[in-house]
C-alpha cells in the first residue's frame, strides 16, 4: 500500500484527549469523530484536511488513555499514514486494530516539515519527502500484518 499527502505535523506527546477530545466520546459515528479530530491542537484540521493527507509526528503519538476512538478520528479524517518518531504502546495497537497505518521513524518525524508532501511505501518502509527530495527508511510491517491492514 502506497500513500501520498500533505503533512500536518506535531510535537512530542500528543495525547488522546487532543486527537479526539472526551466531550465527542459519546458518540461512535466516524463522521462525527473526524469533524472534532484535533481540535484541542489545531482547531483548522478538520476543515484543511484532505483524502490521504499524512500526519508526521515527534514522540510518543498517542499517549494517555487507551481509546480507540483516537486512531478512528484520524483514519476516518482521510490521514492515510502516520508518522512519528515513537507511538504509545496502546495506540500503536489500536492503531492496526482499525487498519490506520503507521510508521515509526524518528529522522523522518524530525526532517519532515508542515505542508510538506510526503509518499510512503508501507511494503518497503520508504519514506519519501517529495518537497525536499529526502527519503527515509522505516521499518516495514511483515507481510501478514499488511494483509490485515488492507483487509
């Protein structure tokens, strides 16, 4: 699977009360999820986000409570790929619960700038910033594990 996107980047530790904050959780509706996605951290990314946009982040993505509403939030905003530099544990799991696919690769999370356009190759874990012309390498997810993901 391959993705191509505008970069939306964030700092270290964003949490899950900020990828989709408690007030919303009350509900289970992925379109209702994806218009709140962020707000607490970026009030224009529900509005700015596009279909395979590509969020790149520093460390421990997704720390804080265990929800699964969070990685659905973003899935269901259109984001196609998430990079960081390092996930929380929790949200690392949900996240391929629901087939959000990530990749942890701290140069990338670091030399990757907002609105940047990045491509990802989730069977190789290359990453490719198309501004900048860099590349990355991530390691890849095996192959059953992207079966799981496209399916």
């Amino acid at each position: 699977m391959n993705a191509k996107g505008k970069v939306f980047k964030y700092a270290d530790n964003v949490d899950t009360d900020v990828i989709i904050p408690a007030r919303y959780l009350n509900t289970q509706d992925e379109k209702e999820l994806a218009r709140h996605c962020m707000e607490d951290i970026d009030a224009s990314f529900a509005a700015m986000v596009g279909k395979g946009d590509i969020i790149v982040a520093g460390r421990n993505f997704g720390c804080g409570s265990s929800r699964e509403h969070a990685p659905l939030a973003i899935k269901a905003s259109g984001v196609a790929c998430v990079i960081a530099a390092s996930f929380a544990r929790i949200f690392y799991r949900n996240a391929l619960n629901i087939a959000l696919p990530i990749l942890e690769c701290p140069e990338a999370a670091e030399a990757i700038a907002g609105g940047d356009v990045v491509e990802v190759d989730l069977a190789a874990g290359k990453i490719t910033d198309v501004t900048t012309g860099r590349t990355f390498s991530a390691e890849p997810f095996p192959p059953f594990m992207r079966d799981l993901i496209e399916a």
